[in-house]
C-alpha cells in the first residue's frame, strides 16, 4: 500500500514545454506543490517565470540526462510526444519512453502519470498507435503507471481547438472533409488538470488506465458550429467526399497557424469516432465537469487572464492585442547572423533601432511600410523614440512598442501599426561559446483570411530582410 507523496516531495513534469506540460506546472504549483519542470530546452521554461518552481532540462532520447532530473521526485508526469518531429514520431516516442522507463525505476520513484490518447477501435492513425504503445512501454516497468486517456481538450494552445478556432476565424464558407461528423467527448483542459493532480495522489489508480471526457459527445462540426456562435461568426459548412485526412492536411497548411507536423498527425484519427467509458474516473474522482460551451468560454476567459511574459511566448493574449479571434500560434521567419561581437556591443546597436528611422537595412522598404500605416491612420511618422540610444520597458519606436526586454539577451517589440493582425519583433543574441549569434524574428497571429493573405506574400522579403538586418547589426557591434 502506497502513502500520499509528502508536501516536500518533487512533482516532476517531464515535457513541460508543451501544452499539457506548460498548463500543469502552475496549475501544481498552485496547490503548494514542489514542482520541477523539465523539457529539452531549460530556457524556454525559464522564459515562463513560474514562481517557486525548479527548471532543468533533460531529454528522454538521452538516458544519461535523466538520472539527475529524477532525482527526489515522488510522482513523474511523463508528457512527452515527438508528433513535430515528422514521419518517424512513432519510433522515437517508444526510444524515448524505454529510457524514461529505466531510468524511473533506478531513480525509485512512487508513480508515473501518462496521457495518452482516446483509442477507437483498429486506429489506422499512427498518432494514436503510438500513444497506445507508449503507455504499454511505460507499464513494462517497475514503476507503477497511472494512464489517462484523453480526446479532443478544449483549451488556450490546445491543437485541436486551435484548428477548429482558426476555421471558424479564417473561412466563413468552409467545404470540409467528412470526418467533421466525427464524434468526440470534449474536456476543458482544467477539468483534465484536476484529473491528473487527483489520480497521482489516489493509491487505487496505480496501475490503472482512465478514459478522461467532458459530459457530452459531439461532431466536430458542432463543436465547430458553438465555437462560431461564441466568437459571433457566422459559418456554412460544406462536407464533400474527397477531402481525404492526407488532403485535408495539406489544406489545412494554408489555413491554420497550427503546426503542420502536429496538425497533420491530429488529423489522421479524425476519420474514426473516438468515444471514452469513463464511469470509473467519474466514480473514483467526483468532480464536475464542464459542457462544450462552458469549456470554451472558460478557454477564453483564461486567455484574457494570462501575465506579459519575460518576452515573446507563443499564444500569448498580449501579443495579440488581446483579441481572441486573432490566430493562437503564430506565423514565423527569421533571420540570423553568427559574430564575433560581444554581447554589449551588439546590444548597443540593437537598441539603436528607429533612431533616425534607421531600421539596418533596405530602409527604403521600412519607409513605404510606414508611409501605408500613415495613410491608414496608424501611429507611424507620428511618434518618436524618448531617446536615441537607450530602451526601457514601453518605449515607443515609430509603430513599435518596446514590450519587453532583457539587457544584452532579448529585446521584443509589438507592432502596433494597422494590419489585419497583431505581430511581434525580437531580436535575440544567442551565446554560442567563441562567437554569438543575433536574431531577428518576426511573429504574426492572423486575422482571418485577410491576415493570411497579408502574411503569405511578405514571407521572401521578411526573410531576406531580417538576413540583412542581422549582418548590419553584426557589422556595427564589430
């Protein structure tokens, strides 16, 4: 018989870069837990400035990093999936689950907790295969596992409503595949966030696997249909035949900001209805659930609610002028420059931006971007910098905001001009030993269809721009 994990004991959330991972850690945190959060890159974790908890990195494809992160941990959330990673997630997900595996039980911990995935009967998607084996990975162990299965969750940053939000936001006429008349019990990411932090501390469910489901089954086309309604859209559907999940990915490409890799892999176990028996979660942690509607307005409510990040994360509200139609995840370029500069003197020249209107490079073009804002009625040509050399937390530079900053490191910029949508600069100097490496980087959430046609055509000239700043930026701090 197990005892309750003591106050002292370390929680560690092992992917907490990801989204279940990055809503868990503050969510146990908050109920006084000792919460160590680990994922590939410590940075990014740090970036998220989660009070009283401990980041490290590790990487489950490296067994020797995780013996040191296991350290002390009673309970270990095992949140990692390698769906980004292309065509062989599959293969690596079961590597990466065999070491955290062993690695467990040298470290002696009390229990793993996995989510894993809704399975329906003879799943052709590979997704949802690999989710299966890797809970089968895990439990031929010797530490005992804790598996909670999980479909579509209704939540900020969750792919499958972002999908479904993009949708709605992008295309009020949509001719949609047939799995739209899919069905799938929805939760709200906080319902799930209670279910893992009840179950990891509840004896009876070592051992045991958890179907995890809000109180109703819907098609994906209603869940679509009640998002519009919410969001105040009006949409027609159309489903037709052809739209086979491989096409439907590659047409989704054009029209979601969510990441193609993952994307794609959602898609593939759309075909199949994906229904849970969760009685026995129900029975063993009584807590009540949220229908579809109450979901979504509590997605969005908890949008409004998020802090201004250290700098640029994605999906946060502020960067996107806190206007929840605006895409969640962000369309990306970026440019970069590798220097023997030091970071001073790089940092002095970064700061220097708009001084003059001097933007580093191929200024001509800045000018007539800013000379079309003018003529929209946008803040440029109207302000100008409080000081030409130095940057502090809300300085305007033209149609920039200063929003964030971090001395010698990062410097991030809001654009606040007219588009249609809400778009981040940053400038990042990475530290590579011998020599650094400067960053400039463009984020932009689209608006709607019209914030994709604005995005597509600039794309050549924002990476060809962003080169040149770079290398101007390097030449000066030199």
């Amino acid at each position: 018989m197990e005892n309750e994990a003591s106050s002292q004991a370390v929680s560690l959330v092992f992917g907490a870069s990801g989204y279940i991972g990055s809503n868990l850690v503050p969510f146990l945190a908050s109920r006084d837990k000792r919460v160590r959060a680990v994922s590939r890159n410590r940075a990014v974790l740090e970036g998220r400035e989660w009070q009283g908890v401990e980041c490290d990195s590790a990487d489950a494809l490296d067994p020797g990093s995780l013996d040191r992160v296991l350290s002390e941990v009673d309970v270990a959330y095992y949140l990692v999936h390698s769906m980004a990673a292309g065509a062989n997630f599959g293969a690596l997900d079961l590597e990466a689950a065999t070491n955290f595996r062993d690695a467990a039980a040298r470290a002696g911990i009390r229990r793993i907790v996995y989510l894993g995935g809704l399975i329906p009967n003879e799943p052709e998607s590979l997704h949802l295969q690999s989710r299966f084996e890797t809970g089968q990975v895990l439990r031929q162990g010797q530490v005992p596992v804790t598996e909670v299965r999980a479909g579509m969750i209704i939540g900020p940053g969750s792919a499958a409503f972002e999908v479904m939000r993009d949708l709605v936001n992008n295309l009020p006429v949509m001719v949609t595949p047939r799995w739209v008349f899919s069905r799938s019990p929805p939760i709200a990411l906080s319902d799930l966030l209670s279910y893992l932090a009840a179950l990891a501390v509840l004896p009876e469910a070592a051992g045991k696997i958890y179907d995890a489901a809000g109180p109703e089954v819907l098609t994906y086309e209603k869940i679509m249909r009640r998002l519009a309604d919410i969001l105040g859209r009006r949409i027609i559907i159309i489903p037709v035949p052809v739209l086979t999940p491989k096409l439907s990915s590659y047409w989704l490409r054009l029209v979601t900001t969510v990441p193609v890799n993952i994307a794609r892999a959602l898609i593939d176990g759309l075909k199949h209805d994906v229904l849970a028996d969760d009685a026995a979660l129900r029975e063993l942690v009584p807590i009540p659930l949220r229908n579809v509607k109450e979901s979504i307005e509590d997605a969005l409510a908890a949008e409004r609610s998020l802090s201004l990040p250290a700098h640029w994360v994605e999906g946060s509200i502020r960067c996107r002028n806190f206007e929840p139609r605006y895409a969640f995840y962000a369309k990306q370029a970026t440019g970069k420059c590798e220097t023997l500069a030091e970071p001073d003197r790089l940092w002095q020249a970064i700061c220097r931006i708009g001084s003059d209107h001097d933007f580093f490079a191929l200024n001509a073009l800045w000018w007539l971007r800013g000379a079309a804002d003018w003529l929209l009625g946008g803040p440029s040509f109207r302000r100008k910098r409080r000081d030409p050399d130095v940057l502090r937390m809300g300085d305007v530079v033209d149609a920039w905001r200063v929003i964030a900053l971090v001395p010698e490191q990062k410097l991030t910029l809001l654009l606040e001009m007219k588009l249609p949508g809400a778009g981040v600069l940053e400038f990042e100097i990475v530290d590579l030993g011998s020599s650094r490496e400067v960053h400039a980087s463009a984020y932009f959430h689209p608006a709607g269809l019209w914030g994709l046609l604005y995005w597509y055509p600039l794309v050549p000239f924002h990476l060809w721009i962003f080169k040149a700043m770079t290398r101007e930026i390097a030449r000066r701090a030199e």
